[in-house]
C-alpha cells in the first residue's frame, strides 16, 4: 500500500473518529435530558476522543459538540471551553497512563469535576447572577442556600461539584470501557496520524523516517492553542450576549411589575397606610392583588412599596419573598439600602429612576 493512500486511510480514521464522537456526546446527552436524569454525560465522546486520537481530535470533539448542542440548549456555547478543557486533559492523562490504575482513573475523575463543577458553577453564577436558574444543579443549589444559610456562590459550587462528581465518574467508567472494546490497530493507525504514542515505542521507531514529529508536533499544539483560544472567545461572546439579553429581559419584567404595582396601589392614600398599616380600609386587598402581580412574574423575588424621606425607607408594602423573607409591618423605617445610595436624590424629590 503506497504511503500517500496509507496516511488517506489514517485520516479518514480520524475522521470518523471525530464524527463519531462528536454524536456519541450528542446522543447521550440528549438521551439524559429526555429521561430527565440530574446528569450532563456530554463528554464521553471527548475523553474517548482524547484516549485514540489524542489532543486535536479531542478539542474538535469538544468545540463542536458544545456547538451542536446549542440547538437545543443556547446556554451550552458559553461553556465550550469546559468541553475543551476536559478534552485536552484526558489526552493528557492517557499519555501518563492514569487510566490505568483505579488510584490514578479517581484522580483524574476529580480534576475532570474541579473542571466541569468548579469552573462551570462561576459560569452558571454569573450568568444567572442572583438566580439559581432552571439548569439541573438548581434545586440542590436552592436546597443548599435554604439550609445552611451560605452564599449562593457557595451554594452552586457545592451544587454543581456534588453532581458533576458522579457525572465524571460515569462518564470516564464508560469511555475506558468502550475504549478497551476497540480493536487495537485501529488505535495504533489513529495514534500514528496525530503522533500520540510515547516517543520511545516501537511505533514511532518504525514510522521517523515517515514523519517529521518536531515540525508536526509544531503545528498540533499551534491548532490546539488556536481552538482553546477559539473556544475561550466564543464563551466569553457568549456570555456578554446572553447577560445583556437577561439584564434586557429582567428589566422588563422589573417595569411591568412596577407599572403593575402602580396600578394597584392608591398613591393618594400613602399617608394613611402609612400610619394606620392593616388597619386601614382596602389594605389586605390591596396587599391581596400585590402578591398577585408577584406570582404572574415568577422570576420576582422581593415586591415592595416604600416611601422615601430623609431618615429612610418607610415601608408601606413589604411581601414575604420566595426565600422565606419575611417582609416588614407597614410603619417600618429601614435603612436604605446600598444600591439605592447613587439614586437618592431622585428618590427623595420622586423622580422616576431609569433602569
């Protein structure tokens, strides 16, 4: 077989390795989110990548499979570079063979989680900012936040680390199992292509006077680099775009909420609730349509109504807010608080704020 249709034959073999991978992470993870399972298992495809083909196949797989994914989930493109990440470790932990031994596969199970948990809770954190969001580590989140009374940073990160520890520990059982039941010259023909074996195997021994390594290996880590750096870049456009769409969203329901607001309560009688709270006239059914308006809007945590003078925040309406908040008795005067200080002097002549 000559040598130019040998190296067609190898890179085909890369080839189809990619494609495969690439819908082995689609699938399953689409499998997972139709079952509803509180699992991701979308990198098995990137580590099963990484173990043949070595760390370009891998970081493909990682950059398109986050890309395809985005058609179902838009969120999913600004957390390419995890996929990425993950992929270019795993390449790396086959070369020392971690995958191997049960002390070394544990290890890399972790850094795996450190990556996906850790790294992807900021991601969730400052893309949802203080909401937990509907992704599949909320409810622990939430359940966290409620219980001990930590941050809800802290609350996602543990969130997220707890789930994406048995997410990684699936998802790297199975990629060496799937691994250890593909035929070995397939392996070798893929390893030979993107020069992955170890520089002292009998492979690379039989195959230097074929492949300059030094200038190939040149050009791997410029291509790897390149689609990190790609792949960092469409994360952080990603996320600029999808924080701006909320803000943009958030605001929105923040000013129906307000007009809504407006609507019900009785400007002119402020005064009066003021100094009478429940005891005055229409005060529980006014209080009745508030937490109305609260629940048409659900992504509404506090609804309120004050009154602002110089000492204060005199509080006229307070609802309980969805993390257990109780609100203020009417009379109440609270301090302000400290994202109301760069608009104060608005406040205290009763100009509109604009968001």
């Amino acid at each position: 077989m000559s040598s130019i249709k040998t190296k067609t034959i190898h890179h085909l073999n890369i080839l189809v390795l990619i494609i495969l991978s690439i819908l082995l992470n689609f699938l399953v993870s689409g499998l997972v989110r139709r079952l509803e399972l509180p699992l991701y298992l979308d990198t098995i495809g990137t580590v099963l990548a990484a173990m043949i083909g070595g760390n370009l196949a891998a970081v493909i797989v990682g950059f398109f499979s986050n890309a395809v994914n985005v058609f179902y989930d838009v969120t999913m493109l600004y957390y390419g570079i995890i996929n990425i990440l993950i992929g270019v470790f795993a390449s790396i932990f086959h070369t020392k063979r971690f995958f191997e031994r049960p002390g070394k596969i544990f290890f890399a199970i972790v850094v795996f989680t450190c990556i996906g948990g850790g790294l992807g809770s900021f991601f969730t954190y400052f893309l949802e900012g203080t909401d937990f969001g509907v992704g599949i580590s909320a409810p622990l989140a939430s359940a966290i936040y409620s219980l001990t009374g930590a941050s809800k940073l802290f609350s996602e990160f543990c969130a997220d680390i707890t789930i994406d520890f048995f997410d990684k520990a699936i998802v790297v059982a199975v990629a060496i199992i799937i691994y250890r039941m593909i035929p070995d010259f397939y392996k070798r023909y893929t390893k030979w292509v993107f020069l992955f074996s170890p520089a002292s195997s009998d492979e690379d021994k039989e195959h230097k006077g074929a492949i300059k390594r030094s200038l190939l290996r040149k050009v791997i880590v410029m291509v790897i680099v390149a689609e990190i750096l790609l792949g960092t870049l469409a994360s952080v456009t990603g996320f600029v775009l999808y924080r701006q769409v909320s803000v943009d969203k958030f605001t929105d329901i923040a000013q129906g909420v307000t007009k809504a607001a407006s609507i019900v309560v009785d400007v002119e009688r402020i005064d009066e609730f003021l100094e009478k709270g429940r005891d005055a006239e229409g005060y529980n059914e006014i209080e009745k349509n508030l937490y109305r308006i609260k629940e048409s809007f659900p992504h509404t945590t506090y609804l309120y109504v004050y009154k602002i003078l110089e000492d204060g925040c005199h509080v006229v309406f307070d609802l309980d807010s969805n993390e257990g908040v109780k609100g203020s008795k009417p009379g109440t005067v609270e301090e302000f608080d400290p994202t109301f200080v760069p608009y104060l002097p608005k406040l205290l002549k009763g100009e509109e704020i604009e968001l």
